[in-house]
C-alpha cells in the first residue's frame, strides 16, 4: 500500500469512529442489523425515538462514513447496512451489538 493509500484509509477510519462515537448511531446501527433488511427513514426514526430533522443529520454522518447506503423510491428514502465497511474496517463489530 502507497503512503496516499494509507492516508486515506486512516481518513475512512476516522470518519467511522466518529460516527460512531454517538448513541443514537449506535442505536440506527443497532435497528438495522436487527431488521436484517432495509427500513425507510421513518421507521428507523421511530424505532430510535428520533425525530425526522435529529434522524436526518444521524443518517448523513453514518451514510458520510460509510456505515450507511441510501436508497431512494419516490418521496421515501430506504437504508441499509454498508456490510462491506463492516466487514474491511470492522470485522465482527457487528456480532458486539
């Protein structure tokens, strides 16, 4: 691996581990490894008792980081887990939740 390569992988990490670092994350992250498919932004924000406008800026951190993919139909945003992520920079973080 070139220095630019490993930059920009510490660069990935960092954004992981911040996003991270917040419980209400934690708790998205949590909620969609348990449906085990993909939710549309309202559920999730219920389930995590989080308002539309507090779940939004949660969605873009983790989807920023990587942690997220954002699928749009229509007026209705559905996410999932980034397992790929998961598994290059967090091997079996997942299976601690």
């Amino acid at each position: 691996m070139t220095i630019e390569q490993l930059a920009a992988s510490d660069e990935q990490r960092v954004r992981i581990f911040k996003a991270l670092a917040d419980p209400t994350r934690l708790q998205i992250i949590r909620t969609l490894k348990g449906s085990r498919t993909e939710l549309n932004c309202g559920e999730i924000g219920e389930r995590c008792e989080a308002s539309k406008s507090n779940a939004s800026y949660h969605f873009r951190t983790l989807r920023e980081a990587g942690l997220i993919l954002v699928r749009k139909e229509a007026q209705t945003k559905y996410i999932q887990l980034h397992y790929e992520t998961f598994d290059t920079y967090l091997p079996g973080f997942l299976d601690s939740l």
